[in-house]
C-alpha cells in the first residue's frame, strides 16, 4: 500500500505563481496597446485638404504625414494625450486624443510666418539668410497686358531682369538676363518659379 502526501504549501505557491504571472502578461498586454487614429486636415481659407502637414504624438517621435488627399493614418500609443499638427505657413495646433479614433482638423493660415519663407532653386530658405536678389511679379500685373507670351509679359516689371527676342519671329522664346550681359560667377539666366 502506497502513502500520497499531499504538501499543501507547495501547491498554494504554484497557484499563486500562475496567477501572477498571468497578471503580469495582461498588464503588458494592456500596456503595450496602441490605438489607430484617422482623420483628415483641411485648410481654413478654402476647405481643401492640406498634404504634408506633419502629425506628430506629443511627447514622442511618433508620428506620420498626410497624404495628398490630407487624410493620415497614426497608430497612437494609449497613454498619449496629444495629437500635434504643423504645416509652413499655417499656425500649429495641438488637439487632444480623449479617447477618439477619429480627429479632423482645420488649419489656420499663419501668414507673418509665410512671407520669411523663401523657395529657392534649392530649396527653402528664410527671407534674411537669402544673399540674391529676389523679385516678385503678381498675376495681377500680368493680367490686362496683351503679349504673345508670358516671358515676355516679365519686360519691364524686375529691376535688373532683360526680356529681349533674338530675331523678331512671332512665338519665338525671349531671352532673360539678370545682372547684365556677362556674370564672373553665375549664369546670366534667371530661375523662375511659377506658383499656382
């Protein structure tokens, strides 16, 4: 005949060691979750939507892009409290999560902020650090003028800017030189850029 002992200590210790552990991988589980949120920006001038503006957790290097259709996507952490939208020449703003999964934002044109910005052939720069000359000549000056192009619409309205033609054909493309005929370290041709 056989004798089981049956040790109660030591069985109370593995349900207790179970149990906690278990407890354990829940609360890491539940830690560990992230929430996917969606939504779309839009411009508060003409409601159209705004792509690359930046969408970023506050707090953290979380963050994404929207598209060109201004929707984003975001799996956010679910302790983060808030949502931080920044796009150049539009006021930041920062909305707080709450527990959404949908947040639409509408942007605010900040325009002291969009006239230091400078496109250049390169990129952007900010208006004090550019060392050329930058000229601008508004659509609306170019508007009632009657042309046969629209390089040519530019004589006269640049300081500095030479729209000549070569031979005096109709349709033929006019030359622009800025600073001159001749230059000791550019080029005499202008780099335009046609916004819009």
């Amino acid at each position: 005949m056989r004798i089981i002992t049956f040790k109660p200590k030591l069985y109370l210790m593995k349900k207790i060691l179970t149990l906690f552990s278990l407890l354990l991988m829940a609360t890491s589980i539940a830690l560990g979750q992230v929430v996917q949120v969606t939504g779309t920006v839009t411009s508060s001038e003409d409601g159209l939507p705004v792509p690359g503006v930046s969408v970023l957790v506050k707090g953290t290097t979380v963050g994404t892009v929207t598209l060109v259709d201004g929707k984003y996507s975001l799996s956010v952490p679910s302790g983060a409290q808030n949502l931080v939208f920044t796009f150049i020449g539009f006021k930041s703003q920062e909305i707080e999560i709450g527990g959404r999964t949908r947040i639409d934002v509408v942007m605010e044109q900040d325009i002291s902020k969009l006239d230091e910005v400078v496109v250049v052939g390169y990129g952007t720069q900010k208006k004090r650090e550019v060392t050329g000359a930058i000229s601008t000549v508004k659509g609306e000056a170019l508007a009632s003028l009657a042309t046969p192009s629209f390089d040519a619409q530019l004589a006269g309205r640049s300081a500095g800017v030479q729209v000549t033609t070569q031979t005096g054909v109709l349709g033929e493309t006019p030359r622009m030189r800025i600073r001159g005929v001749g230059s000791i370290s550019s080029g005499t041709y202008p780099l335009v850029v046609v916004d819009g």
